[in-house]
C-alpha cells in the first residue's frame, strides 16, 4: 500500500471544527508535518509534531500523534472558508527529514 | 523577505521536445529541492542539493532528467525528450539546512503539460 494514506475529501460547514486523518507506515518518523496548497499555490508548511509528542496545539490547529497506531490528525477548529485548501499529511520517511507526502485532503468550506 | 521564485509558470510542449524549468531559492539557504507533483497526487522528491552537491537525486529518472545548482544559489531542472507522463507541477522548494527543524518554502511551481 501507499506509506502515507488519506482520505481525498471533506466538507464541513463554517464554524465546525475539522478533523483530518492520516495513516502512515514508517515506524521510525521523527518529523511528521502538515501542509496547505491552496489552488495554484505552492504548499505552506502549516505545523508539525515531533515523534515524542502526543499533541501539539497551535491557535487554531491542535495535532494528535498515535505512535502505535501510526496515525496522525490535524484538528481546526471553528473552520473559515479561507481554510478551504488541500491538506498533506507528511512523514519523514526513512533516515532522511524529507517529508513524505499523501495524495492530499480536500478541504471544502462551506457557509 | 522573497520567496522561492520559479520560471515559466506554464509550459506546453510536445512529446519528445526539451525543457527546462528554473528556480532562485531564498537567498542564504544552502538546501534546495525539486518535486514532481502529478495532478490529484502530492509532491515528490526528484532531487536535492545542499549547496551545489547533490544529497538524494535517487528518484530522479536519470535516462531523462538531469539538475544542477552550479553556484550553489540558483538551479535548473531540464526534461529531455518529455515524454506524455511527465505532465505535473514542478515544484522548487529551499531551506537553511538540511530539513528537520529547518522549513521548507515552496516555489508557486511550474505546471508543465506534454501534448
């Protein structure tokens, strides 16, 4: 299967919080990073958690690591339309930092 | 402070003709890198440099693709012939260092289409 595995799409309504998941196969992650790409875009590192943490809260992003379960989310809470974007979830994979990147989530806003 | 600044923002070329996309990282970052993002995929890692050596050009398809960084600051990434399959976003990215604790910035790309 794919090492980085999410789901392509979600809709959620303005104000409601969104959760993205992710799976990942690589045990050995240090880094785990997310991204936004905005339409016609490069991509912006949003945040990233260290392996040895469970959770990191950012403003408005808090992100949950289950080491065990290799899998990892990117909570925001009350969700604009100006969040509307294609999240990556991104593992270092391997003895490298370089992000490994998923096919993305779809975002979608809407009032 | 200017991003990673990337040329053309659009090609389209036939199969079997050259190409080259170019790209100025920030300025002091000794890390850059390329990405090949096909549409509805994410980004991945063609190559890259720390200064003008190469670190990891190991999914570069070298019977095709070739990059260089000369001066260490500026870098080219050249597709020749371009076949069908090489239609993506070219993506240029740099950092302070190797990357870990040092940020990537991405470039707005290069989106190339092979007719």
């Amino acid at each position: 299967g794919e090492d980085v595995e999410q789901s392509l799409f979600l809709s959620v309504r303005e104000g409601d919080s969104s959760v993205i998941n992710c799976t990942y196969t690589d045990s050995s992650s240090t880094y785990l990073y997310w991204y936004k790409q905005e339409p016609g875009a490069g991509l912006q590192l949003l945040t990233y958690i260290f392996s040895n943490m469970d959770m990191k809260q950012d403003q408005r992003l808090t992100v949950l690591l289950n080491k065990k379960d290799k899998h990892l989310s990117l909570r925001i809470a009350d969700t604009q339309t100006g969040d509307s974007a294609i999240y990556f979830c991104a593992p270092q994979v391997g003895g490298s930092y370089i992000p490994t990147f998923g096919r993305g989530t779809s975002l979608i806003v809407h009032p | 402070e200017a991003g990673v600044a990337q040329s053309p923002r659009y090609k389209i070329i036939e199969k079997r003709q050259s190409v080259a996309f170019w790209c100025n990282p920030i300025s002091g970052h000794a890390t850059l890198y390329w990405y090949q993002q096909i549409l509805g995929q994410g980004p991945k890692l063609l190559i890259q440099f720390q200064n003008n050596g190469v670190v990891d050009d190991s999914q570069l398809p070298k019977d095709r693709f070739s990059a260089e960084r000369l001066k260490g600051v500026d870098s080219t990434l050249k597709i020749q012939p371009a076949k069908l399959e090489d239609s993506a976003v070219y993506l240029c990215a740099s950092s302070m260092g190797l990357a870990g604790d040092n940020e990537q910035f991405f470039g707005p790309g290069t989106r190339l289409t092979v007719l």
